[in-house]
C-alpha cells in the first residue's frame, strides 16, 4: 500500500514535513488568535462548539451570543481554515508515513499508511464542515448544523487516530533506537 506522497524520496518528504509542520503551527497561532472573540457562554470552544453544535437551535444559539464584529472573524476563521487545511493534512500525513515505516511492514504498517490517506478524507471533511457553517453564518438552516458535525466528528477523529499512530511510532522509533 502507498500513501499520499510516495512519489517523493525519503529526503524529500522530511523536508516537507518539516516545512508543513513549521507552516500548520504558524496556522494553529493564528486561528488561536482568531478563535478568541468566537468563545461565549454559548460557544465556550469557539468555532469548535460552532462546529459541533449539530442542530439550529445551538448553531442559531452561538450565533446570537456573536454580535457583528465577531460574525467577522467567525468568518475569517472559516476562510482561513481553508489554508490550514492542507497543511495539517500533509504534516500528520507525512508523519504517518514515516511512522509506518517504523514498523517495517505488516497490518500495523498498513494502518497507518491507510491513516494517512484519512487525512485527505479529514481535509475533504473539513471543507465540506466549512461550507455548512458558511451557509449558518449566512442565515441559513437545516440540516447544515447536522451535516457541519458529521463532518466535525469524521475529521476529529480521524486525526485524533492519525496523531496516536504517529505518536506510537515515534515510540516505536526510541525503543528502535535504545537498543542499537
């Protein structure tokens, strides 16, 4: 089994994960920045409880706690997460790949390389998250609060799974490398 980014060498994906690691935390700050003004009794997570609200009365019950000026930034973080996007995708992406390979073949190596093609799915996820809560902020209704948490819920947890799979190569890599 591949995953996304057999075409490039070892080399290569190393330096790319370095630069999308470096890029999708400089992303991660400014969506952090950003998220500040969303948090409101209504919204205590932010966009995340936008995200996860599920059902109009919640999505139109964060809505209302956001006057103006945060509808703004709201917005800005929705556009701006289209960036984010790929950049996530790729870094955990990559660091699957590469955790994979610390396995040196088998069902447990093709886990990962399968996570790794789940982070395309999670970006794919993402946007369609997006566009429905795009369409909230825009006054609309049903069934984009249910349709924007499916796809919350499906990208979570696939990079929840990807980011422990690459974590438990990393100790899979130590393990490796205290017994050499």
């Amino acid at each position: 089994m591949s995953h996304p980014f057999s075409f490039l060498s070892a080399g290569q994906r190393a330096r790319l994960f370095w630069i999308c690691l470096a890029l999708t935390l400089a992303a991660m700050a400014v969506l952090q920045r950003v998220d500040a003004p969303l948090r409101t009794a209504a919204a205590p997570q932010g966009i995340v409880s936008f995200e996860l609200a599920g059902d109009l009365p919640t999505a139109q019950a964060i809505l209302a706690s956001w006057d103006a000026r945060t509808r703004i930034f709201a917005g800005f973080s929705l556009g701006f997460d289209y960036l984010f996007m790929p950049l996530y995708a790729a870094s955990i992406a990559l660091a699957l790949a590469w955790a994979a390979a610390q396995w040196r073949g088998g069902w447990i190596a093709r886990l990962g390389l399968g996570l790794a093609w789940g982070q395309v799915v999670a970006a794919l996820c993402d946007a369609v998250e997006n566009l429905a809560l795009w369409r909230l902020l825009g006054g609309g209704g049903e069934p984009w609060p249910a349709l924007a948490q499916s796809m919350a819920l499906i990208k979570f947890g696939l990079i929840g799974l990807g980011l422990l799979y690459a974590l438990a190569g990393v100790g899979r890599w130590l393990l490796r490398r205290g017994r050499a």
